[in-house]
C-alpha cells in the first residue's frame, strides 16, 4: 500500500473514533517507514514536555520529562511552528 494511502487509513481511524496512541503510533511508523515515532505532551506553564507514547527504536521512552529548551521541535511545537526536516540525520543540531 502506497503511503498518501496508509496516512488515508490514519485520518480514517480519527474519524471514526478515538484510537488509542499505541494504534496511531503503530500506523504512523508503518505508513511513513519511520525509524521511530512518539507523541509528546506539552506542558506551557512547566515550559517542559513529556513523551506519553513511542514506537520503534524508541529513544526516550514514555514517561520522560524535560524542560522545552533542550529540545528545538519540542520548543518549536510549543510556540506553535512546524518543525521539519526531510533528513534529521544530516540536520545540524538535531
């Protein structure tokens, strides 16, 4: 399955309910062929961030906590900017 059609089946499954964050991160990882994928919450007023699920080579696992400026796409997620990059490995920096 070709992946505008796996990422089809993602937005299906959020539209048809509330799929847990274990679903959506097996889809999400298997759609994209991502090494990893976590979801983090955000915590504005402790200016920190939490990852609350991951799949795949996890880094750091669900649980972890840290403030927001140890992290650019944490911190830029956090002020509302997209952070992207179509090669993260060769991204100075990250």
């Amino acid at each position: 399955m070709a992946q505008p059609e796996r990422i089809g089946e993602i937005e299906q499954m959020l539209a048809d309910g509330e799929p847990t964050l274990a679903d959506l991160s097996d889809e999400l990882l298997e759609a994209v062929g991502a090494a990893r994928v976590s979801f983090s919450e955000i915590d504005l007023e402790d200016d920190a961030f939490e990852i609350i699920e991951a799949r795949g080579e996890v880094l750091l696992g669900p649980g972890t906590r840290f403030p927001l400026g140890t992290s650019t796409h944490h911190r830029s997620s956090a002020d509302g900017k997209v952070f992207v990059s179509p090669d993260f490995d060769r991204r100075r920096g990250f």
